[in-house]
C-alpha cells in the first residue's frame, strides 16, 4: 500500500467559477488516471522505463538458418570479388584501419567469404579478430544483396566497411553478369565515411 501526501489547496472563488473549474480538472484528471494510481516523487523518472523486458526463460535462443533468398538486384555473375575497405577509427579522422574482403558467388548466393583485417590501431585488433571469426556464421548461404551485418562481435565500424564491401562486391558481379565477363576475380578498393 502506498502512502500518499495529502496537499490542501484553499482557493477563494465566486461558487460558480469554481464549480466549473473543479469539473472541467476532474474530467481531465479522470481521462490521465484510467483506473491505474501513479506516485511521482521529486527525485524519480517520470518518464517511460528505458529497461528491456525481461526474456522468456521457456524460450531456448537458437539461430536456425535462413534459407537464401532469390537476389532482387542481379543477375549476378558467378565467381570471386575482392573489395578493400579503409575507415577511421576515431570519428574517421585518425587510425586508418582496413580489410580486405573476399567472397565467392554462386547464384547470387554468398557460397564462400573470408575477410582480413588491417589494424592500424591497437584496440582495433580484438574487434577485427572476433569479427572475421563470426562473419562466415552470419553471410554464407545469404544472398549478397542480404550479406549486411550489424555491429557484428560488437565491431560497428568494421561491419559498415563490411557491408560497404559486399555493396562493391555485388556492383561489381552485376557488371559481370551484364557484361557477360567470365567467372573471375574483380577488386575495387574503397573508404568507408561513416560512423
């Protein structure tokens, strides 16, 4: 049971100025409490609790695979691509950083991927090891159009050089294909600007 501050508020008014007053409060307070009792303190939050729900614990995580999606922006030309991709680590001014991402198509699928990274700085090396370990788990079998990853072990920056990669990569496949170019390899070297 909660206690609450009794506030007495004396307000001297004709009758039937604050008889209106009193209903048009009690009409608007009535609408705000929808059968549910609020106390705000001085000191608490009174907006929204920015916490997460707690999980389910009957739910057992698990990642089944995805099947892999026809690609929308092909045809792509089977073979190997090669990008390079530079990004700064520091708001991309300073400590240029680097991967080199390969990844073999086959049908537009991701069939094969093998990124190395490029650490210019020394906190960089963690991120981009535990990186190229999970990268493989997350796009092959993926088409390239859905090889987009997200903050990947935690290493955003090098995910967004990742993802500007495939990009390269499946620009360079669909000019294959359109150009009717042979299975091969193809490299562009880029520099990723965001953050």
């Amino acid at each position: 049971m909660s206690a609450r501050a009794a506030t007495t508020v004396t307000v001297l008014r004709p009758a039937g100025a604050a008889a209106g007053a009193l209903l048009a409060a009690g009409t608007l307070l009535a609408g705000c409490a929808a059968g549910e009792e609020v106390t705000i303190t001085g000191d608490e939050y009174a907006g929204r609790a920015q916490t997460r729900e707690a999980a389910d614990p009957t739910r057992t995580p698990s990642r089944a695979p995805e099947p892999a999606a026809a690609p929308t922006g092909g045809p792509y030309a089977d073979g190997e691509y090669t990008s390079t991709q530079t990004y700064g680590v520091l708001d991309n001014l300073v400590e240029q950083d680097s991967i080199d991402v390969t990844v073999t198509l086959a049908d537009g699928v991701v069939s094969e991927v093998e990124v190395v990274g490029h650490p210019f700085a020394e906190r960089s090396k963690d991120y981009m090891q535990d990186f190229v370990n999970e990268i493989a788990g997350e796009v092959v079998g993926r088409s390239v159009e859905q090889a987009h990853v997200t903050a990947l072990a935690g290493a955003s920056k090098t995910s967004d050089a990742f993802n500007e990669a495939i990009d390269a990569i499946a620009a360079q496949a669909a000019q294959a294909a359109e150009s009717g170019q042979a299975a091969g390899s193809a490299e562009t070297t880029g520099q990723t600007t965001s953050g």
